[in-house]
C-alpha cells in the first residue's frame, strides 16, 4: 500500500531536504521516524528537493509499507517522535503508482523580504536594506510569462533533461511590513527562485532595467542573471495534485 504524508518544517537545521552521505536532511529523519515506528526499513520520496535552509509550508513525500496502522495513531505517533522543527498534518493511502514528483501538477513558493530590521524575523526574511521599486519587479514579472527556458536561473553542472518551465504565477505584494514575492510553475530548476529574487532586486534597486530582463533569459547563461538571495527566506508553501489521486476502495 502507498501513503501520502502532507508536512512542514523548518529548514534552518537540515542540509535541504534529500539525503545526505554527511549532513543531516529531512528526508533521513522522516525515514528513521517512519521505521522505527512500523519496524521495517521505511524510504520516501519527496514531492521536491529544497536546498539547505530553505523551509516549507506544504511539503508531500510518499512510502509504501504492508503494514496496517491507523491514520490518526501513526500521525500522533509521528509528531512525538519527530523535532519540533518538522510536523506531519496528514497521511493517506493514494493509488498504487501515484508518485509525489511526477504527479505534482505545479509547485507554489513563496520569497519574504523585509526592509525593517526585525530582531524577530531575521531568520526567516532576507534583510534589504534600501528600498526596492516593486512596480518595476512586478513589470519584470510579466517578462517571464513570455519564456519557458530559464537555464540562466538554474544552479551550474545540474543534471537536468531540459531547463524549460511553465510559470503559471509571478508576483510581488507587501503584506504588512514585508515584501513578498509569489511564483508558482509546474517545475523549478536547482536554485531557480533565489536567482529570480536577486535579479529582481537588481531591478527593484535600479542596478537594471526591466527589459535588460530579456537578455539575460535569452543568455541562458547564469553569470548573466542577478545574486542568489539567501535560503532562509524562501517557503515551499503549496503542492497541487490531480484531485483523484487518492485511494477509493469499490
């Protein structure tokens, strides 16, 4: 049988979320919490791969197990062996091939940045300290509607098929006194969001005009774009899937 787990954590203490061979990962401590408590060798896999110090609001990973268990017993269980820093909301039995990555139909996230200093926020809001022009980041925004490739956001040397991506949502907003920025695709590159937000800043600060935007997409080259603002700031925050993806017995 095979089971959806929804959760969130917080990443600041995990070298990102896949497995590590000498750090520790959110993927590992999930995997020896959910093995421990069914005692068989438990694997998941993770609906993404955030990086170190990224967090997430809505995470999904998948494990099959022959074992029974109660949903609501496992998700208690679950919660008391777990850190404080991650938390598991829901488990379900889904179809037998569904798949957290391959089935994701877009993933949202989202990138707070604050121009006040926050002795209370620090450690999960990127700190600018001049201001930003957010109607030139939002004029940004709408060039990206107009390309798929984006190798010149993506991390060097990874191994991907193909750098194309389906930007669905783009924006930035101020919710009370921080700047938030908003982008969801049905795929990310490695290190995508971070290379966007620092182009943008680059934009925002008048270090570069908007339209300077089509250029450096048209490069495909990441020395072209902006700065890689840092993790702490950046939430996987949702993860949509076809709405028959769970378990229906007949």
């Amino acid at each position: 049988m095979r089971y959806f787990l929804e959760l969130s954590y917080n990443g600041k203490p995990y070298h990102g979320w896949q497995n590590q061979p000498n750090a520790i990962s959110v993927q590992e401590v999930l995997e020896k919490a959910l093995s421990t408590i069914l005692g068989e060798a438990i694997s998941i896999m993770g609906a993404g791969r955030t990086d170190a110090g990224v967090h997430a609001s809505q995470m999904f990973a998948h494990f099959d197990t022959e074992r029974p268990f109660e949903n609501n017993h496992l998700l208690y269980k679950l919660n008391s062996f777990l850190p404080l820093d991650i938390a598991v909301h829901d488990v379900f039995e889904v179809k037998s091939e569904a798949h957290t990555r391959f089935d994701a139909l877009s993933r949202q996230y989202l990138y707070r940045i604050t121009t006040k200093k926050n002795v209370f926020q620090y450690e999960s809001t990127y700190f600018v300290k001049k201001s930003l022009n957010i109607d030139k980041m939002n004029a940004a925004c709408q060039v990206l509607f107009k390309y798929r490739d984006f190798q010149c956001f993506s991390k060097s040397n990874t191994d991907v098929k193909t750098y194309n991506c389906d930007i669905m949502k783009a924006e930035w907003f101020y919710k009370d006194e921080e700047l938030h920025f908003v982008i969801k695709a049905d795929r990310f590159l490695r290190n995508m969001v971070r290379a966007i937000v620092g182009t943008m800043i680059n934009i925002g600060l008048g270090k570069m005009e908007v339209e300077a935007l089509h250029e450096v997409i048209q490069s495909k080259s990441r020395c072209e774009a902006g700065f890689s603002v840092p993790a702490h700031g950046l939430f996987l925050t949702h993860i949509e899937y076809p709405e028959d993806i769970k378990r229906i017995d007949e």
